[in-house]
C-alpha cells in the first residue's frame, strides 16, 4: 500500500501479481473438474444405502455423507465460477420480486446459523424492472450474505438493503473507508456498462443500490490487503475456502459493477458491502 492509500485507508493493490491471479484460477478449474466424478460416486451410493437403510444410527450418518458431499460440491461451484465466470445473459429483472425472494432465503440462511435479519427495501410505488443476469446478481449476493453471517456469528445481525435513487454521487464512495473492487485493481470489463451508468447520473436516471451490513468486527490491517484475494479468509480453519468475495468481485466485473466495501452504517462495528445497478 502506497503512501497515499494508506492515508486515505484504502487499499491500492489486492497484493497478487495477475500472472498468480490467472494461475490460481486454472488451478481452481481443474481441482474442480477433478473432484466432481468421486464426489458424485459418494453422493450416489449414500443416497441407494439411505433407500433401503432401517437403521436410524447409520442412516443419520449417510444423511451427514450427502450433506457433506453436497458442500464440496459447492466449494467446487465457487472455484469454478471464481475460474471461469460466466458470460452475462441479461433479462428484465422484476426488483420487487427479486429481492423478496432473496429475503426468504437469506431469512433460512440467518435462522440455521442464529443470525438476527433484517430487511430494509425501499422502492418506488411504481417500482421499475432492470435488465441485468439474474442468477449472477443472485450469486453476488448470495456470496456477500454468506460472509457477512459468517462474520457477525452467533448471536449477531445481518441487515439486507435495496433502495432506489436518482442522484448516483462518485464522491459517496471516496470516504476514507470505502474498499472497493476498482480501488482494489479489479478489473473492469465490461467498462461500457460503467460509462453507461456515468452518462445516466448525469442526467439524473434512477438507480438501485443493493447489499449486506453485519455487525461483526470489521477488517483487520491484512484483510483490506487481501480484501479481493482469492483463498484468502480472515476466519478460523475449517470456515471455507476464503473463495466467496474473490467469486463475487469476479462476477461483478463481469457485470460491469463495482462491489463496494465500506464501514456498517446501521450497526457499531462491521462492514456494508454494495453494488449499484442503472434501471
């Protein structure tokens, strides 16, 4: 981190020289490619054994195989689309809709792991449709939800936000605690997109922000060097592969998004994490 970036506390440089970046994802690729044949071998057996299995001791153990089959299988998903994202195939997305759906599993998400939820949507009486890739935007937050119930723990709260404006200000994100993915060398590319979303503030269009608060205890002098890293993780062994906002920033590049990073603003402690779409 450069003189300045430590001045205004951001990160310049997510500390990875891009030759490493590009080798850790064909090594993602493959290590998933490898895995899936066994892993649905696994999967299969346990799943005939439980069909015929009396036994509730041993069938609570296949039940304990096919749950664990199941997260490596999606540990691979995150290595594979961190790899290799997708092209974006973008649909008229009902927001309303959207983000209610997202609340209802986020609300099953918090409740399994004794997480306080709360949603804050605000829209416009005639709430507007945009066109986006559903799914991508989905995993985005998805990603981002996951970390922050990760982060806060047991016992704390996650706060999920939508809300529409019409004035996009660059300047919001300038404060001396915004990390976000174009600070932090992500690449840009799909930069019409962002030229698109420059030209419509200037002409004062309506927009939606959409993210994640938790209550958890922020970011540690090495977490904002790594913040986009892949395989980084600020958590304990045994929490994941650090792979979910390396996924998601890779996946708003794709979209031409900037993912944002800031302090909570709703709770004491903890981190808001956002992306901005144009209607």
């Amino acid at each position: 981190m450069n003189a300045q970036g430590k001045e205004n506390g951001r990160c310049e440089n997510p500390g990875l020289d891009q030759k490493i970046f590009d080798a850790c994802a064909e090594t993602a690729a493959g290590i998933g490619h490898e895995l899936n044949n066994p892993l649905a071998i696994i999967a299969g057996q346990a799943q005939n054994l439980l069909k015929t299995e009396t036994s509730e001791e041993k069938r609570r153990r296949l039940t304990a195989i096919l749950e664990q089959t199941t997260r490596a299988y999606e540990m691979i998903v995150d290595l594979r689309t961190f790899a290799r994202p997708p092209q974006p195939a973008p649909i008229e997305v009902d927001v309303e809709k959207f983000c209610d759906e997202w609340a209802r599993r986020e609300a099953k998400r918090c409740e399994e792991n004794d997480v306080r939820l709360e949603v804050a949507f605000e829209f416009a009486e005639n709430a507007a449709t945009l066109t986006t890739d559903e799914a991508m935007l989905a995993a985005i937050l998805n990603a981002l939800t996951k970390n922050a119930v990760e982060a806060t723990g047991i016992g704390g709260a996650t706060r999920i936000f939508a809300r529409e404006f019409s004035t996009f200000r660059d300047d919001d994100s300038e404060s001396g605690n915004d990390f976000s993915s174009r600070k932090n060398g992500g690449r840009r590319e799909n930069c019409g997109v962002e030229e698109k979303t420059n030209a419509r503030s200037r002409r004062g269009e309506r927009f939606l922000e959409i993210g994640v608060e938790d209550d958890g205890p922020g970011l540690s002098a090495e977490a904002r060097e790594l913040l986009f890293a892949p395989y980084f993780s600020g958590r304990q062994a045994g929490r994941g592969l650090g792979v979910g906002l390396a996924k998601a920033r890779r996946l708003a590049d794709a979209l031409g998004l900037e993912l944002r990073c800031a302090e909570s603003k709703s709770f004491k402690t903890g981190l808001c994490w956002s992306v901005v779409l144009p209607f």
